[in-house]
C-alpha cells in the first residue's frame, strides 16, 4: 500500500476503535469521543484547559444534530485539523 491508502487505511481504523463502545458502531458519542481526543490527541485537549471542549466540539461536529459524531463528520474535524497544521508549519 502507497503512504496515502496506509493513512486512510489508519484514520478509518480509528474511528473504528472508538466508535461503538456505547452504542452504534456507525458513531461516535460524546464519551468515545472524549476518549479518541485523550488518546490520540491529547495536545487538542490539554492546550484548551477548558472542561467544555468535548462538548463544544461534539457540537460543532454533529452536522445533523444526532449527538453523535458519525464517520463524515469526523472526516471534516480530520480534514480541517490537518489543514491548520499544515498553514502552522507553513509560516515562515
């Protein structure tokens, strides 16, 4: 596999490691969200020192307002995040 379809492969396997534990495998909860951030981005999290993150992102998120986070939402948080990485490292 090319370094591209290993990243796609790797962002798909954890939405999957995540989602489910409390209910449809399809999405994300608030909780396995929190979850997902702790473990796997956990520099989001600490530089907010804010106890509403999770609720605030989850919000801003959920495009149909299902309170879950399903797999496109997270692409888009995915994407954007990605995006503003790379515009950090790109400035001189």
């Amino acid at each position: 596999m090319t370094e591209l379809e290993t990243a796609m492969g790797m962002i798909i396997d954890v939405f999957a490691r995540y989602s489910g534990a409390e209910g449809n495998k399809q999405s994300l909860t608030k909780g396995e969200l929190k979850v997902l951030m702790e473990k796997e981005l956990p520099g989001f999290l600490q530089s907010g020192r804010d106890k509403n993150t999770v609720d605030k992102l989850l919000k801003d998120l959920d495009a149909n307002g299902d309170a879950e986070v399903d797999f496109n939402e997270f692409i888009v948080f995915v994407a954007a995040l990605t995006s503003a990485c790379h515009k950090y490292f790109q400035q001189p």
